[in-house]
C-alpha cells in the first residue's frame, strides 16, 4: 500500500470528500475556511470553485447541481461554480458536520453540539421536510449504508461508536440502533467513513494518524497509515473507484502549508490517496427541493 500527497491544500478542517463521476473530479470541503476544493486526478488541477463564511458538506444532486450544507441550519446549491438559494432548513445555532444522500435522495445531515445542547442528526427529504432523527449527539459523523440498503451506519465520533440501525428506502426510516464498532482501543477517534463494493467500512480516525477497514461484522482488518493525525474522512474516487482519497485537518486554511497546528506536520490538512486493494460504490445522489 502507498501513500501520495496528491494535493497541498493545508485545510483548517478538509472533510466530506465525494467523487463526482460526470466530472470525474473529487469535490470536499475545508469547514472552517468555507472553501470547496474541486481535484482533477487526470490532469491535477485543482481550485476552489465556491468560497463562504462555512460549508461543512456537500452532496451531488440528481440534476447536477451540488446541494450545500453550512452553518446556522442553512442549505444551499451550488450551479455552475456558484452558491445560490441559501435556505435555512432547521433552527441551529451551531454548523452542520457530515452529511450523506441517500438511495431515495433524501440526506441525513448532522448539526454540532452547542454549549447547552448535544449534536442532532437530521433527515432532509425530497419535498424539504425534515425530521429530526437523533438528539444529544457527541458530534455526528460519518454514515453509509450496507450493500442491501438495509442497514445504515452513523458514527458518533466522542461515543468511539459507529451504530448501525435499521432502514427503510421506502420512508427514510431508520430503526433498532446497535453499536457496530467501539473502537476505544484504536488510536483516535472514529470520523468520516465509507462502504466499499465488498461491504466493508473505512473509517478515518481523527488524531489517530490512519484509516481502519472492518468487515461487515465489525472485525478490525487493517490500518492504513497517514502522515498526519487528523485525519477526517475517506472516498472511494477515480474512474474504477479504486483509489481511496483521505481528508485531513490541522493547516492554516489558505494553502501555505506547515503554518497551522505544529503538532500535526508539514502534511497537515492535505489531500491524500490510498492504493488499496478495494474498490468503491458510486455514491447515492440526492434529490432535495429547496424553497
């Protein structure tokens, strides 16, 4: 397995990376700076076609917009390089953290914990209704679903705990939590994740310097080493979906790399890719009228 530094963008908080096969580019975001970062592996290009106070996610739509998840409950798309329709969504004082389509085009998105109430996870429906899914969240994080969309993962990242519930493509409904994985042994703390084609999960650890895979029972397979220890999130990517993009947090936010945290290194808040011996799914596109 190796380890490439493919793009030096030195984020304050990379995250949420998605693989927009149309474009065959790797979209993410940088949380705290409001950049979205946009890579092209082909021909290595890479910019910021969006810039704001705070994006904390994005989704791909169907029609091929990108739905944009910020701060203060707020929700917008992104056409053409541009940010319009910002719509508060729920009543927030606080941003949202990862967010996930998925296969009936709805999103489940979570919001971070305030000082006098915990994190909530949100399910956003197609028609802009939204539920309330979760309460008293120590910060929501990464989600995925099994190959038979029967079971949906959410991780809750203070917890050490990815829970697997029940779920329901038909409603949206997710039932019967059981925690999948606690991990308070493995270096870190679970952050973003993915499911691969052979349903396995790829879980970042934040602070903990890698990337552990388990087998669909929650079995420890491997460790992935990053050099650097805040690492945030994973997607599949490329045009066989077999190259494993990771997040990472700690730069200074504006592409000079080696200025943020000085705990984490000069590779702090870049963009790496993983040759592993795994292949992903495409991911659920989301399908969400806003206003």
């Amino acid at each position: 397995m190796t380890v490439t530094k493919v793009v030096d963008t030195s984020c304050r908080l990379g995250e949420g990376p998605v693989w927009y096969p149309d474009e065959k580019r790797l979209y993410w975001v940088d949380i705290e700076s409001g950049r979205l970062h946009r890579y092209d592996p082909e021909t290595g290009a890479h910019d910021c076609p969006v810039e704001t106070s705070v994006i904390a996610g994005v989704t791909i739509q169907r029609d091929g917009s990108l739905l944009a998840f910020m701060d203060h409950g707020r929700v917008g798309r992104v056409v053409d390089g541009e940010l319009t329709g910002v719509t508060e969504i729920v009543d927030s004082p606080t941003r949202f953290n990862d967010v996930i389509a998925d296969p009936a085009g709805r999103v489940f998105c979570g919001t971070m914990p305030s000082d006098t109430a915990g994190g909530r996870l949100f399910r956003l429906d197609t028609d802009g209704t939204v539920t309330t899914v979760e309460t008293g969240v120590g910060i929501p994080n990464g989600m995925g679903f099994t190959r038979d969309r029967e079971r949906f993962y959410f991780t809750e990242t203070e917890a050490h705990t990815v829970y697997r519930y029940a779920y329901d493509e038909e409603t949206g409904a997710v039932s019967a939590r059981e925690r999948f994985v606690e991990s308070p042994g493995t270096p870190g703390l679970p952050d973003g994740m993915t499911v691969d084609s052979a349903g396995h999960i790829w879980s970042a650890r934040w602070e903990g310097g890698c990337v552990v895979e388990y087998d669909a029972d929650g079995t420890e397979i491997d460790r992935f080493d990053v050099p650097t220890e805040k690492v945030t999130s994973v997607a599949f990517g490329g045009a066989d979906l077999d190259s494993l993009y990771v997040t990472t947090a700690g730069g200074d936010g504006d592409g000079s790399a080696g200025e943020g945290d000085e705990s984490t290194g000069d590779d702090a808040g870049a963009l790496f890719r993983l040759d592993v011996a795994a292949t992903g799914r495409p991911e659920f596109r989301s399908d969400v009228r806003l206003g």
